[in-house]
C-alpha cells in the first residue's frame, strides 16, 4: 500500500526545506534505512533517509524547490500502484486547510472594517496637481533624433545645448560644435543594474529569530575595556606546549565559562512565566559563513580544558563551512558569544541569540595608550560588550559579571589552572 513520505523537520527553527539532491528516481526500489534525499534546512545540508521499504512512486519536490514542513516530499508503494487517489485526498486535505485559513482571515478583515466604521471620518485632502516650470530643470526640449542620439553617446546633456535650428531645435551641428568648442566636460553617463536572489532557507531563520529577539526582549548595553597584555603572553606561552593552536577567542571562550559559574543567573533563559537558571554552561559561538551565521555549541566549557575547546570551535568551523552541522551541534545553548575581532573591528553590539538571555560582543585587541602605576605606557586593549534582556539580567548583575569577565583575562595565571591546557 502506497505511503506518503512527508518533508521531515530537521530542526526546531525549520519551517520548509530544500530538496539539494534526490538520491533515488522514480520507480527506484528503496530500502529501509537507504539514503532518498538531501535536505536543506536553515541551517545545514541533510541527508534524509528511507523509513519503510517500496518503489518510488512519486516525488513531490523537485531539485532545488521548497516546500513546507508536513507535505508530501515523495510517495513509496507497490510496484506499478496507482497514487492518484492518494494524492487527490492530500490535495483535498490541503485545500480544506486553506479555506479554513482563509474564512479566518476574512472573518478577522471583517471585524477590522467594523472598527474602523466607528471611527472619526478623516477630513479629505485636496490635491493640486503642479507642473514644472522651465526653471525647475525639466523643460522639455526640441531636439532631433539624431542630435538626440549624439549627444547620448558623447554624455553631453540635452541641458547644455544651445539649439541653432528652427524654433530653437537642437541638431546635429550643436552637438558637434559644443564638443569643438571646449564646453564643459560631458556627464557621465551610468548604467543602473542590479541582481536578485531567493532568500535561503537559512537567511529567513535568521531575519525571523533575530526579529523576535530584539523586538520582544528588552535589550541594554553594556561595554568595558580589558587589558589584554598578560593574556598575550599566556598565549604564546601556551602555544609552545599546547596540543593545538589556541585563539584568542578559545581563551575569552574560557574565561567566559569560568565568569559565569560565579554569576549563574548570567546563564539564564526567559520562558515567560518563569525564569530558568541553567546550572551547566554550554556557549554557543558564532561562526559567520557564506550565507549568514551559524552557532554551533561548546557544551559544558567550563570542564574543558584550552586545547578541547579549540579543537571543538575549530571542527565546528570546518563542518559549519561544509554546511554538514548536525541539530544536536547547534542546540541547547545557554550563553553566546560573538566575535568580530578578527575583521578589525574595535566594538560593537550583538542582539540575544534565543533562549539566553545574554551575549557577549568581543571586538578585536589593539595598541593604545594606556595608564599604569600614574605613567602613561602603551598596551594592548579589547572592549567587549554585553547584551542583556533586561527581563532576566539587571545592571548591577551584568556589570558583576563583566568585572569578573575582566579580572579573569587581565590575570590569565589566576584562571588557568593545572588541567586548563
């Protein structure tokens, strides 16, 4: 008996997929378990597989084309069984689905008109319509084809010309002369063009959380200076013994963690009647790809040691770049970090990436003067930012928290225990 294979939700943001690549053709045999497509989600590129066995009867999205979350990706059955009936009944059923939406829609439009009949009449406006006056630059011009043209391919403005034919006509010696006599030099003259493309999966995620985010959290800033000098040296002490590379990034990742196993309520959520205090601390860290951002999760950071943690942000990378992320690689973030000191930029702010209710903007590390001990030396500075939902995380506490975040990467030694590297 024919069975319906629905597009799959691959993620919790998912909303339509992408057919990337069919693996299988109609009148295929598919086995349970076998590979049937590649899905794109918001997020990465999946491979979906076969949950019963059959022929591929029906494929329902083509190559390269969306469809919604629930409706029919392909149907599998008997060889040779008929699926018109099958998919007359989804499209029944779809059809309902619309029309119920619809009725809703209307019933709501309805409502608004009686509104809006209760309402104050608004005075109408007169319109008076304006011509241009020839001062105004848009006088038009007698003026022949051919000069027309001329004057169009030697970017001279119509404006500039001085008609010698009948009535004022500009011809073809005014163009000519005009050139032979030195006027001014012709305008230029530019090509208005443009390309579009269909927003990705991913990008519409993005505009969507990031939306409900800044316009449904409260959002405050606020911004401190680090010394980075110690931090420095400690790491390129650490990278003379460390397994792995260790960044920048890796160590405000740890420091990061540490900071917040003293301020928990930093590593919170906002569930609208409740507040949940996360007890471990996995930090989400934004990774910028071709079409947007991904944040993948460093999961309890605070146990790892510098080398485990940059080698996961360096996988995580890698695998973000190959669009081959996995949903247990990206979920159950309860603090974030975003980075954008690598691309030269000294400071800015980030919006809360959902459910946490903080995250911390890290601009890049540069020389400046700065003051010690009452003398005025150079050293190497960093300003970060932290975003808070002022429904969860107040001031006093994220000012806390930033201190402590501070005191961490200006005395390295005091946070980098035995077993951190």
């Amino acid at each position: 008996m024919a069975e319906v294979v629905r597009m799959p939700k691959l993620s919790d943001t998912m909303t339509d997929g992408v057919v990337a690549k069919w693996h299988k053709k109609v009148g295929d045999k598919v086995k349970s378990g076998e590979l049937l497509a590649d899905i794109e989600t918001d997020k990465a590129t999946m491979e979906f597989e076969s949950f019963q066995n059959g022929v591929l009867l029906h494929i329902g999205v083509q190559e390269g084309k969306s469809a919604p979350v629930e409706s029919i990706l392909a149907i599998l059955g008997n060889e040779g069984e008929d699926v018109t009936a099958l998919l007359a009944s989804e499209a029944k059923k779809t059809s309902e689905v619309k029309e119920e939406v619809k009725q809703e829609v209307k019933t709501e439009t309805v409502s608004k008109k009686e509104d809006t009949k209760t309402a104050a009449p608004v005075a109408a406006k007169t319109i008076v319509e304006t011509k241009p006056t020839a001062s105004s630059g848009h006088e038009r011009h007698k003026i022949s084809p051919l000069a027309k043209k001329l004057a169009l391919d030697k970017g001279i403005s119509v404006n500039a010309l001085q008609g010698s034919g009948d009535g004022g006509r500009i011809i073809k010696r005014d163009v000519d002369n005009y050139k032979s006599n030195g006027g001014a030099a012709p305008a230029f003259v530019g090509v208005e063009s443009y390309t579009e493309e269909a927003v990705s999966q991913m990008r519409r995620t993005i505009a969507r959380r990031l939306a409900e985010s800044k316009f449904s959290a409260p959002h405050f800033y606020l911004t401190m200076e680090i010394n980075m000098d110690e931090t420095i040296k400690a790491r390129e002490a650490i990278n003379t013994v460390a397994a792995a590379k260790i960044s920048f990034n890796d160590i405000v990742i740890k420091a990061t963690a540490s900071s917040l196993r003293k301020h928990p309520k930093i590593n919170s959520s906002w569930l609208v009647d409740k507040i949940r205090y996360n007890n471990h601390i996995h930090i989400g860290v934004a990774i910028a790809v071709e079409e947007g951002l991904l944040v993948p999760v460093v999961r309890f950071a605070d146990g790892k040691t510098l080398t485990q943690i940059a080698t996961e942000v360096r996988n995580y990378a890698a695998k973000a770049k190959d669009k081959k992320l996995q949903p247990s690689d990206w979920e159950g973030n309860t603090f974030t970090i975003s980075n954008l000191g690598m691309f030269g930029i000294d400071e800015f702010t980030a919006i809360i990436n959902p459910p946490d209710a903080c995250i911390l903007a890290v601009g890049g590390i540069k020389q400046t003067a700065v003051v010690k001990n009452g003398q005025i030396t150079a050293g190497s500075v960093m300003k970060v930012t932290l975003s808070c939902d002022h429904r969860v995380v107040d001031g006093a506490l994220g000012a806390a928290f930033l201190q402590t975040l501070k005191h961490n990467l200006e005395n390295p030694v005091l946070m980098l225990g035995a077993y951190s590297i």
